[in-house]
C-alpha cells in the first residue's frame, strides 16, 4: 500500500466541521469535495453522513494519497463490510479546467472544500465559484472551510503569521476576504446563510443556492 498521508490539522477539525455540515446536508444525497487532500476529511464525513454519497476529487498528484487513505478506511471494515462504501474515488477536478461528469450529477445538492481557497491564485477563486455556479442544484448547500480575513484586516496574530507563510510558498495565494468571497458567490446566486467560528481561527462559510 503507498504511504498515506496525514494531516494533524484535520485530525483538530474534522469534528467541528462535522458538527455544522451533519445540520446543512442532513437532507442531500450527493456531495462533491474539492480539493479532497489527504482524504481524512471524506472518510470521516462519509462514515458520519450514511445517507450521502461524498464523491471525492482533486487535482491528478493528489490522488495517489487519496487512493491509499481509502484502502485503509475499506481494510479497517468488520466481517467484510465496506466502511465507507458511500465515498466515491476521486475525480480529477482543477477548478480551472472543464470539470468532470459526476456519476448521478443531476442531483448534486453538496458541496464541500476546506482550506483550499487560500492556496488557490486568485483566477481559481473564481474559476472554483463559475463551476459551482454551474453544477450545484438550486437549493443546494455549499461548505467552505479555512481562514478569512474581516474588513481587510486579519481575526488573528497567527492568520497574519499564516499569509506571511503562504505567500512565500507561492506568491498567488493568500487568506482572502470575506467580502471577495460574498461577492463571487451572489454571483452565482448563493447567498451567504452561516458564518461559523471554528479551529484555530478558521471559519465554516454555508452558502444556499436560490
Ligand atoms: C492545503 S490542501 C487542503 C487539503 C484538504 N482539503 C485539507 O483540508 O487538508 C489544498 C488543496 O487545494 C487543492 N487545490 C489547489 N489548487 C487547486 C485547483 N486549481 N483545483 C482544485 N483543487 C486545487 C490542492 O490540490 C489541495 O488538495
């Protein structure tokens, strides 16, 4: 089995965010992550949220990752039951190139991302809302989860600590601000609906498609 991957941060957030995203897709039947990573966030949701389907998706490099963190969610199974048998292996999806099809997409009532919007350059930020803006059903929900910057200014010593840092891996990207972030999803017709305090200075943004 390829080696795989962990995140400590996840391990921190995963129950809050659960927390939030069991109320808003306690009615959806499938949800699209963006920017699945390390894949604890899916396995963790999907064997929380039964009742859905959580299709996961990044970018090809990605995938390896994402590939052995589910082997070993599926190994961990009792009496040769699937754990996660709800979670579909990734996609391909960069948000700036055409997205894929969806298995069942009419009915993609979901959508979930955490801690990519900052990582992305500015042009993927919008790329990412057109494509939601194109495949998220009317009514349905959209989760963001990361750090957000208020009145252009930082919530915390560490998220300015944190830009600093980011910017010096990549120059594009950067904690965004929430007005940005508003206006690119009314966009697209979603408006903001929940704001949510999380880990570490980070936020849950829920969006609902009119
Ligand atoms: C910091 S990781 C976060 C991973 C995971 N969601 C988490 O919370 O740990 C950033 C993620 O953004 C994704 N990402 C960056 N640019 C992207 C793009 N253009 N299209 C899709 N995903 C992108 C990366 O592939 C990666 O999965």
């Amino acid at each position: 089995m390829s080696a795989v991957p962990f995140s400590q941060a996840c391990e921190n957030n995963k129950a809050p965010i659960l927390e939030v995203i069991s109320q808003v897709f306690s009615s959806s039947k499938l949800v699209l992550e963006i920017g699945t990573g390390t894949a604890q966030h899916a396995v963790y949701f999907a064997q929380a949220l039964p009742h859905l389907t959580w299709q996961t998706s990044d970018q090809a490099c990605y995938h390896v990752g994402i590939k052995a963190q589910l082997e070993q969610a599926r190994s961990q199974g009792i009496a040769n039951t699937d754990p996660i048998a709800n979670i579909q292996g990734p996609l391909i999806l960069d948000v700036t190139q055409p997205w894929p099809l969806i298995s069942g997409q009419e009915e993609l009532d979901g959508i979930f991302t955490a801690n990519t919007l900052h990582i992305m350059a500015k042009e993927m930020v919008e790329a990412f809302f057109i494509g939601i803006g194109e495949r998220l059903r009317a009514q349905g929900n959209l989760c963001i989860y990361g750090p957000f910057n208020y009145d252009a200014s930082y919530t915390s010593e560490s998220n300015a600590r944190f830009d600093i840092w980011l910017a010096q891996q990549d120059p594009r990207s950067a904690i965004r601000d929430i007005e940005w972030i508003i206006e690119l999803a009314e966009t697209q017709g979603l408006r903001l609906v929940g704001d949510h305090s999380m880990p570490a200075n980070n936020r849950l943004l829920h969006f609902v498609k009119s």
